[in-house]
C-alpha cells in the first residue's frame, strides 16, 4: 500500500501480515481523489474517516493538505499500526480515536466536509450509516458522504444518494446534501 499523491507520495506503508483489514487499492484511492481533487480544496476541509483500518485514506488525505482529519478505528492492533505510522511520518493533522464507529456517529457533535467510511464489505447495518450520518446532520452544506462498499449493495433509493464509481471490486457511493 502506498501513499498516491501529495506531500508523503510514494510512501509504502506496510501493515504486519496479521493485518485483517481490507485496504482500499491504490488504483481505486487514486480515482477517488481524482474527483475529490476536482470538488474541493484539501486545505479548507474537515474529513471523518470511519472504519480506518490501515488508516490510508487519512493518510491520503494528510498528504494532500488536509488539516483536519478525526479517524476512527475501533480494533486495538489497527489503531496501534495508525499511530505507529503517525508518529514516523510527523503527521499532526490526523487525530486517531479509538471506537466504535456507530457509537461515535450516534454521539458526535461535529459537521464535517467529507466522511468517508470503508466498514467490512459483510458487516450488518452498513446500510444504516447514510441514515445515521443526513438525520445527525453531521455534514456541512455540500458535504459528501463517500461510502466504500461491495457489488452486492445498492444505495440509490437514498435521497441523498448521487452516484457509484467503480474501481475493480471497489465500490464508493456517493451522497451529498
């Protein structure tokens, strides 16, 4: 896994081979940001990145200017290799939270301008955290919720829902207030 673009481009971060999350591809990070790139200003936004897992997408993010990055991993192993990865890149602009991602969206208080969630492609309830994240209006005016999922799930009944882009098995769904 590398860092695609920005300050930290081309950096390799290697989880331990006991690694049990799913990281995004490069080639999928790649096209996100590409669109992202396109919507907004790095500099000038706050992003909440859910089930972090590697933490790349917040990495990503850091690399590109992002000063403003609230990361949430509940499993203690994960949050350690994201804090070890932190710590060695000088990064302050990401603030790791260890927790449960639905009990952090239930309790937070805070807007943002991106939220980005790559939960487990076979995790029950995924299809609740567009629900959670337009009735806590946790998003700024023209916010987007980027929800990283499988082929096997369809969001495009969601009001909010505007499109999926499709990278291998990758799929972002894209909402927007």
């Amino acid at each position: 896994m590398r860092i695609v673009s920005g300050s930290y481009k081309g950096r390799v971060i290697s989880p331990p081979k006991s690694f049990r999350a799913r990281p995004t591809t490069d080639t999928a990070k790649e096209g996100l940001f590409n669109i992202l790139n396109n919507n907004f200003y790095f500099e000038d936004i706050s992003v909440l990145d859910l089930f972090s897992g590697t933490g790349s997408i917040s990495f990503e993010f850091a690399s590109r200017g992002c000063n403003s990055i609230q990361l949430i991993e509940i499993n203690s192993s994960h949050f350690r290799f994201i804090n070890s990865v932190i710590n060695k890149l000088g990064i302050e602009s990401i603030r790791p939270i260890r927790t449960d991602a639905f009990k952090f969206l239930k309790s937070c208080k805070n807007k943002f301008d991106i939220i980005f969630a790559d939960p487990p492609y076979d995790l029950n309830g995924i299809e609740q955290i567009p629900e959670i994240v337009f009735s806590r209006n946790l998003l700024n005016n023209n916010g987007w919720l980027i929800l990283e999922h499988s082929n096997h799930q369809n969001f495009s009944e969601n009001p909010h829902f505007t499109e999926t882009r499709k990278y291998g098995n990758v799929n972002f769904s894209l909402f927007k207030i």
